[in-house]
C-alpha cells in the first residue's frame, strides 16, 4: 500500500477554470498498490531469437529482450521495457533446461542463470550439480519452500508475443499511482491532448488506471451518477462546469457519467 500526505480542498462547487477552495486542510490517505496477476501466461509460439541481433548484457551472460515475452520476469533491466535475459532461455525454443540433481534430497532440477535474482540471492547456498559453475546453479523443479511446481523444467523458452500476467503486463504507474502509463499511439488521437506525460518514459502517456482496468469507483453528483477521477487529470474533467469530490477518496473528484460517456470512462 502507498501512504501519502495530500492537501485536500474542501468545495462545494470547484469550477476548474478559477479554483475557489473554502478551506485546505491535509490528510493521511492510505492507497492500494495495483493488483497484478502473479502467474505469467505465455500463449503465444516460442521463439529462437538470433543474438547477434540483440544487445550483450550480464557480463555476457545474456541478451536484451522484451520484458513481457519472456516467462521468467526477475531479471536484471535493460534499456525501455527490456530484460537481461540468459542465453539458454532465448535459445530454448520450446525445449528443456539442462538436467541437474537440486541439492536438497536429490530432487531433479534444471541448470538456470545466475542472473535470476531468486538464484543470486543464493548463490552460495546452492550448488551447480552438472551446470556450469561460472554462470548457473541447479534450480529445483519443485520449490522445496512450498511444494510448488516451479514451472523451469517444463518446455521453456521466450515468446514471438507478448505473456499476459505477472510484471510482464504492469505498466509503469504515473500520478502518484492513480495513472498508468501507455503508449501514445494506443490512445484516441481526439483524447491525447487531454492526458499528460506526467512521469512516463517519451511516447508515453498517463491514462487514468480505472480506464485502462475497466473498473473505476462509482460516485454520484447531486444526485447524478458518476466515477471517481483523480485531479491529475483535470483536462478530462473541464467539460464539466462543476464538479465534487463526492463519495471519493481525497484527491479525487467525481466526473458526472455525462461527461464520462464521452470521455470513453468505464462504469458510465
């Protein structure tokens, strides 16, 4: 959860064009953090990609790719929205790890990258079997922790499209967690110059996060229903002569689902 010190502003009437506040006074807000689905899902065929196409990383132990083709998310970063991924996962192909006996109760287990942050984090605890010793260690097929199926030692490999699920699909978050932020050329051309780019990477833009999750709080407006929308995106809320905070959370406001429905705001 994120907790934050905001000034809230208490209206009757919040014109946006002159922003007469009665009173300001600060609160503690509490906010969930987005939920994300921790199951990777790779659907699409796999994929052998040619390294010499793809930038070195890891100290020669990798190759830069797409975060979200790739199973295996907890790896070192590259330039964008790429990963350092290890060469054997690129050039697996749908086939398996290297075979090896995990430590502990000669489990069977497969030969993963040192670059694996669980396997760094324990680079000493675990031995590298038949792996090489320089750059892999024995990972076990089955998580010794829990009992469960750890997924590596199945057919395995990188993928032609993106993974739904995991970190694969979290998009970097913008107005302090309110927004997510998308690539310019996914938003309506007719809606670009109602977002900003706030704190996302050039050629992106931070849409409001109950937009692109389909699930925004509900609110009402005198009576008139509506969604909750954050201050950050102020732009989207000018066409309403009057808005207010309503049933919504402090640095909220509540958009009339007569403005909504024409912004494309999910829930109106």
């Amino acid at each position: 959860m994120l907790v934050r010190r905001v000034l809230v502003a208490l209206v009757v009437g919040f014109p946006l064009s002159a922003c007469a506040i009665a009173e300001d006074r600060y609160e503690s807000v509490v906010e969930p953090l987005q939920k994300v689905d921790p199951t990777v899902t790779c659907s699409t065929p796999f994929a052998k990609p040619d390294l010499a196409t793809l930038k070195s990383c890891g100290e020669g132990r990798g190759h830069c790719f797409p975060r979200n083709k790739s199973p295996v998310q907890s790896l070192p970063a590259c330039e964008g929205d790429d990963i350092c991924v290890p060469d054997n996962l690129l050039q697996a192909n749908g086939g398996r790890l290297k075979a090896c006996t995990f430590f502990l109760n000669g489990k069977p287990g497969v030969c993963m990258s040192t670059l694996v942050k669980d396997i760094a984090a324990h680079l000493n605890e675990m031995l590298p079997d038949v792996c090489d010793a320089a750059t892999e260690r024995c990972a076990p097929c089955i998580d010794p922790r829990d009992g469960k199926d750890t997924k590596i030692c199945e057919a395995i490999g990188v993928h032609e499209g993106a993974c739904t699920g995991g970190v694969a699909t979290r998009a970097p978050t913008c107005c302090h967690g309110a927004g997510v932020c998308m690539n310019e050329t996914g938003v309506p051309e007719d809606k670009r110059e109602d977002l900003s780019r706030d704190t996302c990477m050039a050629g992106k833009l931070c849409a409001p996060a109950a937009m692109v999750s389909g699930n925004p709080d509900h609110c009402k407006v005198l009576g008139v229903p509506g969604v909750c929308l954050d201050v950050c995106f102020a732009r989207m809320l000018s066409p309403a002569a009057t808005v207010v905070r309503g049933q919504c959370r402090p640095t909220e406001l509540c958009m009339p689902c007569l403005i909504g429905k024409g912004q494309g705001m999910p829930g109106c």
